[in-house]
C-alpha cells in the first residue's frame, strides 16, 4: 500500500512538472510574443513622433513665412494710407484752385460774348 502510494504521489509529481513545464513554454511564448508587439508599438510610435516633429516644424517655418508677410503687408498698408492721404491733401489744396480756375474760365468766356 505504501508502494501504491509513493507511485501515486510520483505520478502526481510528474503530472504536475510536465504541466508547469508546458505552463513555461507558454509563458515564454507569451512573453516573445507581446516583446515583439512593443517593439512594433515602439516603432510605430516612433515614426509617428519624427512624422509630427517634422509637420511641427513645417507649420513653425510656416508661421514665420506668415509673420514676415504679415509685417510686410502692414508695412505696404501704412505706405499706402500715407500716400493716400498725401493724395487726400493734395486733392484739398487743388480743388479751391480748380474752383478759381472754372471760374476764371467763365468770366473770361463771358467777357467775349458780351
């Protein structure tokens, strides 16, 4: 009986091993396994990060293009709107002449007729 039972606790003992070595296996599979999904993760989510880095800097770049032209642009504005109101002050200058002037024209045309 004593015989019986050490070979029923063996065969347990076997048992047993066999399935934590399969267990092993498994794990080490496992383990391989999601090592390679990190590493395609950790691929993936570096190209992702150069891919942004680089449109960060495409739109950094583009944003001082944009300021340039914006200084630019505002500096042409303020050039125009001087010239226009240098033009505004020589209209106002004129038109008293122009005025003196038709009517100059006028008195001369009516000095003939009469």
């Amino acid at each position: 009986m004593r015989r019986n039972l050490d070979q029923s606790e063996a065969a347990i003992v076997q048992v047993f091993e066999d399935k934590q070595r399969v267990w092993e296996c498994e794990m080490e599979e496992l383990r391989q396994n999601y090592a390679g999904r990190l590493q395609q993760v950790t691929r993936r989510a570096q190209r992702t990060q150069q891919a942004l880095q680089a449109q960060l800097a495409r739109l950094q770049q583009d944003k001082r293009r944009l300021q340039d032209e914006m200084t630019l642009l505002l500096a042409q504005r303020e050039e125009l709107e001087k010239k226009c109101l240098d033009f505004r002050k020589e209209q106002a200058d004129i038109l008293p002449r122009l005025e003196e002037t038709k009517w100059e024209v006028r008195e001369t045309r009516s000095s003939f007729s009469d």
